[in-house]
C-alpha cells in the first residue's frame, strides 16, 4: 500500500484491553451472522488511532478525511479531551437526573456562552436532540403561540437529513430511509432547500417552527446562498415561529466558525448540537435554545437516563473550552482555503464540481470515473479513508487537527485515484 508519507504519531497507545486477534478479513467475514447489515462499511478494521490517523489490525496507517461524519471533529483522542475523560471516569459516571451532578451546569454555562443562547436541554444522539427539538416547538406553538390543539406544523427542506427515528424519516425527502418504515408522524410541510419564496409560501397560522441544516451535509455539502439563512431568519421573525437550526454535522468549528449560521451572523431560536459536542468519545447532543423557548419544558415532560450524565458533561465542558480558543475555527478556515484551491485546480480533472466550506468539501467525481464508493474503494488503497455521500459525490471532512501536508497528502491521493 503506498499511503500518504506523513508518519503516523511514533507512540501508539498500548494494545487495548480487547484479546481480538483476528485478521481484518476474518473479522468482516465474522460480522455478516451476527451484525445488522444497515451500514455498507468500506473493508478496513480500524484496531487504533491517534489524532489525523487510524491504523487497521494489520498495522496499515490511514489517514482519516472522514472524522467520523464531524464527531471527530478535534482527532482521534486529543489529549485534552482524553485526559478530561479519564479525569470523570474516576470520580463520576453516572447519576441519572434524579439527583443533580456537578459537572453539569458548567458544561450548560459553557455552551450557552459559546452560543449566544440562554438555555440546554443535554441529550446524547443527534437524533434525540431533533426529536427534543419537534417536541419543543409544538409545545411552544401550543402553550405560546396559540395553535390550536394538534395541529401544530414543522416546516423542513427537501434533502434533509436529520436523523433515523420514525418521526425524523417521516419527513425525510430519501426513500431508502423511508420505505418499510410507516406508518409515518404527520405535522410536517417539505419545501425546496434553498428557496425562500417556497418557505414563505408554505408558513400559516400552524406553523411552529421551520427546521433545517444551514448546510445539508448529507446530501453533499450543500451551500445555500448567500442570503438564505438570514432570510430564514427574518422570515421566521416576521411570521412569528421558531428558526432551529441543525447543526449538528455543521456546528462546532466545521466550517470555519463556531456555527455555520455564523457566516451570516444569525442566531436561531433553537441550536441543535451533536457530534463534535463528545470529543469522539461519548455520545453528547444539546438542544440550546432561547429561555422562553425551552421553558415551556417542566419536571416529566421529557428527559434521557444518559442526557446530562456527568461523564458527558466533563467531556463536553472540554470540547467547548477548546472552541473557545478559536484555534480550531481558524485551522478549518485556513486550511479550507487550502482545500478549496486544490479542489478548483481537479476541476475538470475528474472532478466535476464541489462545494468548501471551511474544512467540509462535497465533490462531484466524473461519473464516468467512478460511483462515490469505488472512488473511496480506490482512495482506501491509498491510505486515506473517505466516505461517499450518495451517487458520484464524496465527501472530505478530515479532524481540524489536519496538517497541511496530511491535507495536501490526501488531496495528492484524490489526485491520484482520479488520473
Ligand atoms: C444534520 C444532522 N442531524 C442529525 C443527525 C443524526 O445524528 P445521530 O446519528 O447522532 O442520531 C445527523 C447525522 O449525520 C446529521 O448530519
């Protein structure tokens, strides 16, 4: 395997606790019995990593333009996260909210700062903070609003992706993650992304909020224009409901900011976190919210035995301090630039377009060249691992924590695969 020339890190942590001693290719073959097949994994068994890098069971070194879809958003175990882990582990995992924890409200304190924004509910998936979120909002349409009982709507873009609950793909526009699935929630309009004349026509007296991504990562690094998301929220203000924003793949440095709704300096009603938010190491979502918005949550009414649980909470405060630095937003923006030159010069080399927002890049390979998945096949053999979000489109989101040569390294192995 010829991989990128950067060394991986010399101190690889000591062998986990795990006595797996099996081959990769006998561990894949192992999974087919014994392992759902809802996801297509590209054939590597990742056994270690550190930082940009990921090293299979073979000891082959990788480097990882994924970051886990932007929860590894910092690398593979960065130290500051890592040492706050270990930090909880041995004191505190677990309360539940029957009691309170101490580490809780100063994650709270920390991201409503980073924010903007007066309140959180702490939840653990992305998908449980969309579904908090839907709850929210109809709550609030009823109690504040005045909608009446029931008919409370939520207005959300074609091309969504916002998680895999039955309520979520009920307004999914993506028939793979629909069929089977029904009976479906109602209370939902789709619009066209990117289109404010379709969202205002579809807003009426039932609307409780409009949900979207500032940036439909899943369906390939979609950008709207310059305009829309402060569109979405003048509209949103004008029409009296709620603007949520998930940001959950877009959020916490991936673009260049701290948020993607940053770009055009707008703040929602409602912030939806996730990913990036536990480090890549425990899962921690957020609903982050003005006050008189998640107010209308009391005791009973919603709640997770893990939300809030102070491992989480201490892994979480670690994440934040460090987007407070400003280094890692820096980084992304920096290098994205770096990205979107090389990009710019494949164009028409394989690569048909792409969209760059800070370090997340969509790119459209020729399809003539290749599906998205025989191009990451190609790219895996290359020692960079990448992932294909539908058709001929990939999408390059490595950990913030890149170096410009590991980035002009990976970029060089696109390069490559597609000459
Ligand atoms: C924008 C967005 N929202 C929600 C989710 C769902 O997050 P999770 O997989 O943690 O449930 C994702 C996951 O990719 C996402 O990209």
């Amino acid at each position: 395997m010829t991989g990128p020339t950067t060394p991986a890190p010399s101190s690889w942590p000591a062998s986990g606790s795990a006595s797996e001693t099996r081959s990769s290719a006998r561990l894949i073959l192992a999974e087919a019995p014994v392992l759902a097949h809802n996801y297509h994994p590209l054939p590597v068994v990742v056994a270690r990593a550190e930082g940009t890098w990921v090293q299979d069971v073979e000891g082959r070194r990788y480097l990882d333009m994924l970051a886990g879809y932007s929860a590894l958003n910092f690398g593979h175990r960065h130290p500051a996260l890592i040492e706050a882990a270990h930090r909880q582990l041995d004191r505190l995992t677990l309360t539940s909210r029957a009691f309170h924890n101490d580490q809780l409200v100063g994650f709270a304190e920390r991201l409503a700062a980073l924010t903007g924004l007066d309140m959180v509910l702490p939840m653990n998936t992305g998908a449980e903070a969309v579904e908090s979120a839907v709850k929210v909002a109809r709550k609030w349409a009823y109690e504040v609003k005045g909608v009446a009982p029931d008919r409370a709507t939520i207005i959300v873009a074609d091309g969504n992706f916002h998680g895999r609950t039955t309520t979520i793909v009920s307004f999914s526009t993506d028939e793979t993650a629909r069929a089977g699935f029904g009976p479906f929630t109602p209370g939902f309009r789709v619009v066209p992304y990117n289109d404010l004349a379709a969202l205002e026509a579809a807003v009426d007296e039932t609307t409780a909020a409009v949900l979207i991504e500032p940036i439909q990562g899943e369906a390939g690094v979609l950008i709207p224009d310059e305009g829309y998301l402060a569109g979405v929220r003048e509209l949103t203000r004008r029409t009296g409901c709620l603007f949520i924003a998930d940001e959950i793949q877009s959020g916490l440095g991936r673009t260049g900011r701290t948020l993607a709704v940053d770009h055009e300096s707008v703040v929602p009603d409602i912030l939806l976190l996730g990913k990036a938010l536990g480090g890549g190491i425990v899962p921690v979502s957020a609903v982050v919210a003005r006050r008189e918005v998640l107010s209308v949550l009391r005791p009973g009414e919603h709640g997770s035995t893990f939300g809030g649980n102070p491992l989480s909470a201490a892994v979480g405060s670690a994440v934040v301090d460090l987007l407070a630095t400003g280094e890692f937003q820096r980084r992304a923006a920096e290098l994205g630039d770096v990205m979107d030159r090389v990009l710019a010069a494949l164009t028409g080399a394989g690569v048909t377009s792409y969209r760059v927002r800070g370090l997340w890049a969509g790119v459209d390979i020729d399809p003539a060249l290749g599906t998205g998945r025989q191009i990451s096949e190609r790219l895996l053999a290359e020692g960079v691992l990448v992932k294909d979000t539908h058709g001929s489109t990939i999408r390059l989101a490595p950990p913030l924590t890149i170096t410009e040569e590991e980035l002009r390294s990976a970029l060089g192995a696109l390069k490559k695969v597609l000459g």
